[in-house]
C-alpha cells in the first residue's frame, strides 16, 4: 500500500503545516488555523496569536462551545430531524443564489478609463479637509485649568510634551484620553466642538493654548502637535474605492436585466 507523507496528507486535510495547537477537546487537538477561519469576521484580518491572553481565551471558548453544541445535536441524531431538513433546502438554495450573483458580479469587468474619467470630473468629491492631531487636558475650573497653563508656559518641544501627558494623565477628566496622555489623534474641525476647533485651528504647531478652552465639557487646555492643509486625493489613493463602486453599480444593472429577462420567459400568474 502506498504511503502517503504527512506534508501531502495535511495539504489534502487543508491544514497549515504551520498550525499551533491551541488547545484539545476530548482528546482532538484545536488549532489556530480553526479559530482564525471560524472566526475571520469577527477577527477582521487579525489572528487569534496577536490578541491578548484573555481575549485570546475567550474566543478559544467560544468555539469549543459551538463544538461541544455540535457534538451534542450529532449524538442526539438531529440530521433525521425534519427541521434540519427543511432548514438544510432553505441554506442550499441561498447558497445557490448567492453563487448565481458572485458569477455575475465577477464577469464585470474594471475599465480603468472610465475610473480615470469620473476622478477627474468629480475630485470635489476626494477632498481631504484641513486636519489638526492635538494632545488636550479637560478639567471642570477656569482656575484649575490656568494653573495647569502656568505648570507649562515656561516648556517647549520634548519636555512640553512629556509635561503634558503627565498632566493629562494626572488630571483630566475625559477619561477616554487620559490614559493616551490626552491623545486626540487626527481631526477635521467639524468633528469638534466650536470653541475647541477655533481654537486648535488657529494655534501654531507646538504650542500650548494660552488661556484656557471654555465648551459644554469644561475647560480644555490644547497642545496643538502638527496640522495638515486641505487636500485632494491622488487617483492611485481612492483608485480601488471607484473602481468597486463602479463595479457594483455595473453589476447591480447586468443583474437587474437578467432578472428582467428571466420574468418575460417565466409563465407568471398572479393569484
């Protein structure tokens, strides 16, 4: 009898040869290659390796429980049940419908001169607004708010900013960025409130509010880090987002046309 090697015996399982166990259930090892692929959707292109320990955990219980559940409704013979059988010619046919769409939407092709030509006559619409990627201290007192401007009126570059991410640390009391040392990121002025935006839109890069930032919040001290001026996007930059959209919307009219053809030569009455 030939022998048949664990390489070729893994590739025709599907397996990874790279595969780490990540556990056992009854004695059958769970691999991380099973977790990823049940749980891609979930995991959004990340692998059960690059999560935390307790996250990591909670997932690995998630699925031994849905194979402890499966286990289960096959020893209890549940394929003989009528139920399964009815819901197993409802899952077929959507599956068969769903292939019928994926054929057509992949028969339409991309035209790169069409893409080309709806960028150029609509950059209006690939507009990146001014953005501003700010640093701020929230406190409830005006008072509180300029003793923390006096603590940093005297710093700059480095040493301002390590102050800064101790004393947003320390004091602040959005605590959604309190623990990034009052890290805001990149924003547009109109994902902010007014007097916060008016005011981080007109600092300069480096600086410091010089008095504090009064909003429905409280009082806001502003460590203004770096800005970038309004934008068009490059056509290589949004190329991709076109072209699906175009794609979709191709599709979307092939498709309907079938389905309009398929009723005229379908004897249809309606009862």
């Amino acid at each position: 009898m030939r022998k048949i090697s664990l390489v070729a015996t893994a590739l025709l399982m599907g397996l990874s040869l790279n595969a780490a166990v990540v556990a056992t259930l009854d004695g059958t090892n769970i691999t991380d290659d099973q977790i990823n692929e049940n749980f891609a959707p979930m995991l959004r292109g990340a692998k059960i390796s690059d999560l935390p320990a307790e996250q990591k955990k909670a997932i690995i219980d998630q699925y031994i429980m849905q194979q402890l559940v499966l286990k289960d409704a096959k020893a209890q013979k549940l394929e003989n049940d009528p139920l399964y059988k009815e819901e197993l010619e409802r899952a077929k046919e959507a599956i068969l419908a769903n292939i019928y769409q994926k054929k057509i939407f992949d028969s339409v092709k991309n035209d790169e001169t069409k893409a080309k030509k709806y960028y150029e006559e609509n950059k209006d619409k690939f507009t990146k607004p001014a953005q501003v990627k700010a640093r701020h201290i929230l406190v409830t007192s005006e008072k509180e708010a300029e003793n923390i401007i006096a603590q940093l009126n005297k710093l700059n570059g480095k040493a301002l900013e390590d102050k800064f991410i101790e004393l947003a640390k320390e004091k602040s009391i959005d605590k959604g960025s309190s623990a990034q040392g009052g890290d805001l990121g990149w924003f547009s002025e109109s994902t902010m409130v007014k007097p916060f935006a008016d005011a981080a839109f007109s600092m300069k890069k480096g600086t410091i509010s010089k008095t504090p930032v009064k909003s429905d919040f409280g009082y806001h001290i502003i460590l203004k880090q770096d800005a970038k001026a309004k934008n068009t996007m490059s056509y290589n930059e949004v190329k991709a987002g076109i072209e699906n959209s175009m794609k979709m919307e191709e599709f979307k009219n092939v498709f309907g046309k079938k389905v309009e053809e398929l009723h005229k030569k379908a004897q249809v009455e309606y009862k």
